[in-house]
C-alpha cells in the first residue's frame, strides 16, 4: 500500500489539474442576374482556400465513458480536411489516473496540420523512494521529474517531441484565467484532504517554428505549476508535493509560403472551439467520487478497492446516461444563442481574441474577424469566411442554401 500523499497527491493535483441572391449582395458589389458574363467570369476564378474558406464542424465523441458515445468538444475547420481524435480514460487505481483527449485535423495533402496533444502531468515529491515508484508507472500522460514553467516544457521537452524545429520566435502570452480558475476550484478539495501552503504559479508561451523541410508552424502551451504539504501518515512527517500540469498543447504546421492564410485559419480554429459543459460536469463529479473513495480507504489502512472503485463511476456515468438526449439538445441550443451577458465586457474579450458576431437563421456565432464576409447553410455547421468581395458560392457551388451571415453591430 503507497502512503497517503502519494495517492492523495495524485487523485488531487492530477484532476485539478444572408445573401440572398435576387434581391441584396455584399457591400460595393452588384447584384448577379442570369445572363451577367462577366459576374459568371469572377466567381468562376475564385478558388477555394485561397479565396475563401469552406468551414464544417469537427466533433469528438466520447465512446468509453458512457454507454453510447457522447459528444465531448468540436472545432470549425476546412471541409476538405481529414480529423481524428479521442477521449482516453485511464482509471483509478492507475498511475495519471484522469480522463485526456487528443485531436488531429490534416489538409489533403497533409502539407497543413493542426494538433491538439493530451494534457501531461509532471510530478516529483521530496521523497526519492516514492518517485522511484511512481517512476515505474510513467506513461505519456504522467512523468515523474521537476515541474517546469510553459517556455522551458516547450524547448525541452515539446519541441524534440515533434521533430525539433528551429524557434524563430518565442513570445510569453497571458496565462489563461482557466488555469488558476480550475486550481482554487480543487484547493478548498486538498484542504480538507489535509493539504496545507498550497501555491500555485501558471505561465503560458507561443512559438513561431521552422522545420527542416523548410515548413514552419506555431507551437504553444501553458503549464500550471502547484506545489503544498502533506502528512505521511506512516512517519508523522510533512512531505512536500510539486506537480505541474502542461496543457492547451498545440502545434499548426504550414507551408511557409501559406504563413498568413495559416495564422487567419489558426485564429479561427481556436476560436471555434466548443465543449460539452454537461459531459464535463458529469465526468468531474466521477473524478470527485474517486477521490474521496480513494481517501477513505488509505485513511482507514485498506488496499485500494480499484473494481468498487469503478463501481462507483459505471453507477455515475450511468446516471448521466439518462440524460443524453437533453444534453445532447442542450448542446446545439448553446451553439446556436451565444450572446454575452455583459456587452462590454463581451466586446473586450471578442477584441482579445480577434472574433465577430455574425446571425443566421439557426441563431449567432463568433466567427474569425480576420476575415471581412461569412457565409452559412443555416444548418449549424457549415461556413464559409472569405475576404473576396466577389465570392458568391451560388456560382461557385451551384447551391441556392448559402445565405451571407450578417454581421452583429455592438
């Protein structure tokens, strides 16, 4: 049986951690009409991903948690592009324990490349013995070493992970408020599990890279360093715990004669991400459940109880099973009626994150404001940014269902 802040450090930190075509066109064009040679000339030389870009939505589905898969989180990207992804679970009992994901989105002829990599847990304690065995159960989610801030993870560690290119440019970002936000929801968690002098320092980078073959690409990650004390329960002493959990691991690789095409397309995928906040409630509250199982058996000197355990989060996981189909609904709706609660508030951060509010018939969405015109089939996933005054995709598909989304004034 492992000591109390092993196990306790690990359940805890590793958790914390409208155009319509007869009647109105865009701005500074004229209206098609049948017959217009020359309209018919201009759209026909409009070239897709160069003069404008076809979006569809990306989702990632979670098929082990549950008893039928549940959507996770999607992102806009090219509808040309080939995706992949997963939702990982690695169960209690089991070293980084916790739930990760990953997702890949490749253009066709796999010269562009956007990569989401699962989160990594990194943690050392001040007691050699107890690393040595945590040692032995490093996987890709979980190492045993000294937590590192985001710039040094990215050049030691990322970096070689993903074929060692060359740093033009390296630029320390604001920290996302998400980091520090997840700490102090778990801190009161570790308190009362006896933790004490917790501390917390999150940092976060971005890299403009080069790689051999002469392609270039923008790599990023923020890393959530934590540290506190804890009681072995065995000795009677206070043992030290630091952890640092790398996350929002991404990497956006490009031809590098596609540089600006590629940072507008990055925005925008970033930008588009959404998350099943249902999913997300019902597999932190399993975690949580873990936790506490996971204490009162070290506490009371049983072995870990790994099959009750499990027990414990088939009859949570089963709970949330009833309500797919709301969650499910529940899901589009948010899609479909993003509008912020404070105006001023929302136009600072739409500012920040260089995003536009466009409407169609199936409601409001944050578009990239790299580009100048959107477009939507009004079903909810598919769109079109273009900067071509000119594009108009009822000449270039031959598909009435296109509407030019309109943009939302403040």
């Amino acid at each position: 049986m492992k000591p109390l802040f092993v196990s306790l450090i690990r359940l805890s930190f590793l958790s914390l951690l409208s155009i319509n075509c007869n009647s109105q066109t865009p701005s500074g064009t004229t209206t098609a009409k049948s017959g217009n040679t020359s309209q018919k000339s201009i759209q026909k030389d409009l070239k897709e991903g160069v003069d404008y870009t076809v979006l569809t939505r990306a989702r990632i589905m979670d098929k082990t948690g549950f008893n039928e898969p549940v959507e996770v989180f999607s992102f806009l990207i090219p509808r040309n592009w080939n995706y992949s992804g997963d939702i990982v679970w690695v169960m209690p009992g089991q070293t980084g324990q916790g739930t990760y994901s990953w997702f890949q989105a490749t253009s066709p002829d796999k010269s562009s490349q956007f990569s989401l990599y699962p989160d990594l847990v990194i943690l050392l304690t001040d007691q050699p013995v107890i690393n040595q065995a945590n040692q032995a159960g490093a996987n890709e989610f979980f190492m045993v070493g000294q937590p590192v801030d985001a710039i040094t993870y990215l050049t030691q560690f990322f970096l070689p992970q993903i074929g060692n290119p060359q740093i033009i440019k390296s630029t320390p970002e604001e920290y996302p408020q998400e980091l520090l936000r997840k700490f102090e929801e778990g801190k009161q968690e570790l308190l009362a599990a006896g933790m004490t002098q917790l501390q917390a320092s999150p940092s976060a980078v971005s890299a403009h890279v080069k790689w051999g073959d002469g392609s270039e690409g923008i790599v990023g990650c923020t890393s959530l360093i934590a540290q506190g004390k804890t009681l072995n329960h065995y000795n009677g002493q206070y043992n030290t715990i630091y952890t640092a959990t790398i996350a929002n691991k991404i990497v956006f690789r490009f031809p590098s004669h596609e540089k600006e095409h590629a940072e507008k397309l990055l925005a925008t995928i970033k930008n588009s991400e959404r998350v099943n906040h249902a999913w997300k409630a019902t597999v932190d509250n399993f975690w949580k459940a873990a936790r506490q199982r996971s204490r009162i058996d070290t506490w009371n000197k049983v072995r870990m109880m790994d099959e009750y355990t499990r027990q414990i989060g088939r009859n949570a996981i089963k709970r949330g099973n009833d309500n797919l189909a709301a969650m499910d609904a529940n899901m589009r709706n948010w899609e479909a009626r993003q509008q912020a609660q404070d105006q001023m508030h929302s136009n600072f951060i739409k500012a920040i994150r260089e995003v536009e509010t466009y409407r169609d018939a199936t409601g409001t969405y944050e578009m990239s404001s790299n580009y100048n015109h959107a477009w939507s089939r009004n079903d909810g996933s598919s769109f079109i940014m273009t900067d071509n005054p000119n594009f108009d995709p009822a000449f270039i598909f031959q598909d009435q269902e296109w509407k030019e989304m309109k943009r939302v004034k403040n």
